[in-house]
C-alpha cells in the first residue's frame, strides 16, 4: 500500500475501482429490473441471465485494465472509456461481450434459488 501511495497518490488506491463499481451496479439494476418484468413463477432463471449479459462489456474491460503492466512502458489503455472505445475500434462491437456465455449459463439457477423462488 505504503508503494502504491508513494509512487500514485492516495488516489492510487482507488485507481481501477469505476469498472468494478459500474459493473456490480449494473448487474443488479439488470437483476431488479428483470424481477419486476418477468414477474411470475421463474422471474429468478430470467433475471440470472440478464445480469451477466449487461454487465459483461464492463468485465471485459476490467480483466483487461487489470492484466495492464505499467513496467512495459505505454500503456495500451488509459483508462474504462479509453478502453471501452479502443476495444471496440480494433476487435468490435462483440469483443465487449467475449465470456458472456458461462456466467449466462451458470447464473440462472442463482437468483430463484438464493430468495427461494426456483
């Protein structure tokens, strides 16, 4: 910790945390919203896929700021937007949603389950 100050700033410890707070907000409004549209007997297998199928650009976008190295020099992204915008220009619209598949997959059992509705 005492390295991160030194070498960024107090604001160093925070630095990396918009995907991670932007992606959980996301994947729970997603949650609720889902909840309140599917309303019904399995609203919980629904709303298990929609979360991860909102919140999956911001996963990729966070791996991907994560396995940054500032030792190689020029970093390839300077930050979420910087990010989002390059991935998008080089690999696609759809790179933004690579590994969607399985959290989609394994997600749905979750919500109904976890509040006894499944």
């Amino acid at each position: 910790m005492q390295v991160i100050i030194r070498e960024e700033g107090i604001l160093g410890l925070w630095s990396g945390a918009a995907p991670t707070v932007l992606r959980n907000g996301i994947n729970q409004a997603a949650m609720f919203t889902a909840k309140n549209f599917f309303d019904g007997v399995l609203w919980g297998k629904r709303e298990g896929t929609v979360g991860p199928c909102c919140k999956s650009p911001f996963d990729a976008v966070k791996m991907r700021l994560m396995a940054l190295s500032r030792s190689v020099g020029e970093l390839k992204y300077r930050g979420m937007f910087h990010a989002i915008a390059t991935i998008y220009m080089e690999e696609g619209l759809l790179a933004l949603w690579k590994g969607t598949a399985a959290p989609a997959n394994e997600n749905p059992t979750w919500p109904g389950d976890h509040v006894g509705c499944g």
